[in-house]
C-alpha cells in the first residue's frame, strides 16, 4: 500500500516542527533509508513570488530550515531553489525569508537557468519538457510543497509543485497549447510522468508544509491565510495530495489533476489502498479550507473545451484601481497577451483573447485583481451541474 504519514504542528518554531517532519519521515522508514549517506539531494519549496511568510503563499522559511537541518544529518551534498514565474530567485527568497535561512545553513542555492530536456513517450499534450538540470541531476529530490488551493487547478499540493521544474516564463506558454483546465491538467500529467520516468530508481520524497496554508482563491494574494496545523509526507505525490484534500475537507471530485493521475497509473487515488501513519483522519475533523470562487465540476470542465463558449459562461478578471500600482506585472505574464498596460495607464483585458488561466492574479502583488461575477449563462448552464 502507498504510505502517507501525518503529523500535527501548532506553530512554526523551529525544533517542534524539525521533530514533526522527523517523525513523519519515520513512518515511512527514516532518513537513513530515504536518503544515502553522503548523496546528492535537491530540495524545491515553493516560492511563487516575493511574498512575505505571514501570507502563507510559499514554503514557509522556519518549515525549509528544519527541512536542510534533517537532511544535513544524512549529507552536506544539498542543493535548493525553485523558479518563480517573474522574479530573481534570490530577490523571491529575500523577500519570503527562505534567503536568511539558507544562508545560516551554508547551502547552495541553484541557478535554474541550466536545462535539461526529459520526456514522456505517453504524454497527451506535451511529451518532452526543458527543465532545471539541477532538480533532476540528483540522488534524491525532496520537494516542499505548501497546503493551498488554487483558481485554476482547485489544489495547489505534492503534484502542482513540480510545475516549478519549468523556468520562470516558460510556464506561460503551457497555458495557451493546454487552454482549458482539463488541458492544462493532461499538460501537468504529461510533466509529473516525464519526471517520475527521469527519477526512476532515485528517490522522491514529499513533505507538505499545511501548518498555515491558503484558502480561497489560492495560490497567492486572492488566498486566505488558514491555521491547518499539520505536515504530511509521503514518496507518492498523489497518495498525499488525496490525503490533503480530505483533511482540507475539499471535493474530491473537483481535484481533476489527481484523478487524471489515478486515471494514468502515476500514483493511489483510492483512500482504502492508502496506509495513513500517524494521525489520523479524524483529528482534522474540525478543519474545513474554503474552495476557490466558483469552482468547476466535471461537467463545467468538460464544457470549457469548446473555446468560445468561455465568454459566455465564465468570470473574467476585473482590475481594482485602488489597489492596482501599475507595476504590469499582470501584462508580462498573460499567455495570449490579453492583458496589455500603456505607461501611465491601469492594466486592460481584451476579454476575447483571454484564456482564464488566472496567471495574471497570481503575480499580482497587491491582490488587485479580481473574479468577475458569473455571467448569467454561466450560471444558468453550470448551476445544476456545481
């Protein structure tokens, strides 16, 4: 059976949540069997944009030095980073704190901009992918995801970390040859398997950062801070992301990147094959994350394939003036080049051309944009089928 180990933690200090990540890396064997002595470890948190720990939006930095400290015990071979879509890495860290902590730890920090090309023969919608050397040159790839849920993909868990594989802008043009969220979900697929193909006989290991992760519509500023109290682990990325989506006390029938997972074989989706270590379920009963606005079911999912019908029955994204600084980080962003700014002058959205892949709100530093209502068709079509 797949493993997912839980453990509770009220707070981000330091050795309670060292002793918490340890005792989840226990259950599914130890550090000693999870990673070689003196072997090549790349950790890849989550580090979206230049946003501050209290926001809850990247790993937080407490949760990565506790994470280094653990594996400096098995080697001091260790390399991290992630590739934010717009900004310096090094800018992104100082900014979320991870910089200061990587530092009194004397670890590298990667560079990202090296590439390798790996592949998936059975892909749907890309079969080879230019990735970070570094992430994939390893012995060992330990990745820090955070507890979030997303606009697009409805979870930001295990498996939509490693859309960071892909460096800084390059990520936007995934979204115009994979322009619905089915699509984009068969895309992230097609990426999670050309890395398991790449990792074969290396180790994976996933450990979840949920002690505050982010509600609403996640991943970044349009979120809502939300105390969860727990670190999970697990070597399946699709066992743990199951696991998170209980807890959170989500609809599962909504988290459609992991289904499409189950559906290729990539990891355990059924909760009755899944070997829960630790706490249990029901020690999270009282928690609930609020889904993103408006989410889609299945049937909602299957009808945005037909691409005009996107005006009709779907937000649009709407600009705050009071909030908006002018900065054009939206318009660098936007895959089909939707939204435009002219110096001076607030972002605008050419509504025809925009794909709803939200990436505009997602740079977005002032949490200035936001959801239109539904259209009127939209809620008429989708209402009995949310």
């Amino acid at each position: 059976m797949s493993k997912v180990a839980i453990a509770k933690c009220h707070q981000y200090e330091l050795e309670l949540v060292k002793s918490q990540i340890a005792k989840t890396l226990n259950f599914l064997g130890g550090l000693e069997s999870l990673i070689p002595k003196d072997s090549k470890v790349f950790i890849k948190m989550n580090c979206l944009g230049p946003f501050p720990p209290f926001m809850a939006i990247t790993t937080n930095p407490i949760f990565v030095k506790a994470v280094i400290q653990l594996v400096k015990t098995r080697t001091e071979n260790i390399i991290i980073g992630d590739n934010p879509a717009l900004k310096d890495l090094i800018h992104v860290m100082k900014k979320n704190g991870i910089y200061d902590a990587i530092m009194d730890e004397n670890v590298t920090i990667f560079n990202g901009k090296n590439q390798i090309s790996i592949s998936n023969p059975q892909a749907k919608i890309y079969n080879r992918f230019e990735v970070s050397q570094e992430m994939m040159d390893v012995d060992v790839l330990i990745s820090l995801p955070k507890m979030k849920t997303h606009s697009l993909t409805y979870v930001s868990l295990a498996q939509k970390n490693f859309f960071g594989t892909i460096y800084g802008m390059s990520k936007g043009s995934w979204h115009m040859k994979a322009s619905n969220p089915l699509q984009f979900g068969e895309a992230l697929n097609d990426l999670y398997g050309a890395i398991l193909k790449t990792m074969a006989g290396k180790k994976i290991i996933h450990i979840l950062d949920g002690i505050v992760g982010l509600e609403g519509d996640g991943p970044s500023t349009a979120g809502h801070p939300k105390i969860a109290e727990v670190i999970m682990a697990s070597e399946d990325a699709i066992s743990l992301d199951r696991v998170a989506i209980e807890i959170m006390h989500l609809d599962n029938s909504r988290a459609f990147i992991n289904h499409i997972a189950v559906e290729r074989g990539f990891g355990e989706g059924n909760l009755k094959k899944i070997e829960i270590l630790g706490e249990p379920l029901s020690a999270f009963s009282d928690l609930q994350f609020a889904p993103p606005g408006n989410s889609l079911s299945q049937f909602g999912l299957k009808i945005l394939k037909i691409k005009p019908l996107r005006n009709f029955v779907l937000e649009h994204p709407l600009i705050d003036h009071q909030k908006c600084l002018k900065c054009g980080e939206c318009t660098r962003i936007c895959p089909p080049k939707a939204m435009t700014i002219q110096p001076g002058k607030f972002p605008a959205l050419k509504m025809s051309l925009c794909i709803r892949c939200w990436c505009c709100a997602e740079v977005c530093p002032q949490n200035a944009i936001k959801k239109s209502k539904r259209p009127l068709t939209g809620r008429l079509v989708l209402k009995s089928r949310l």
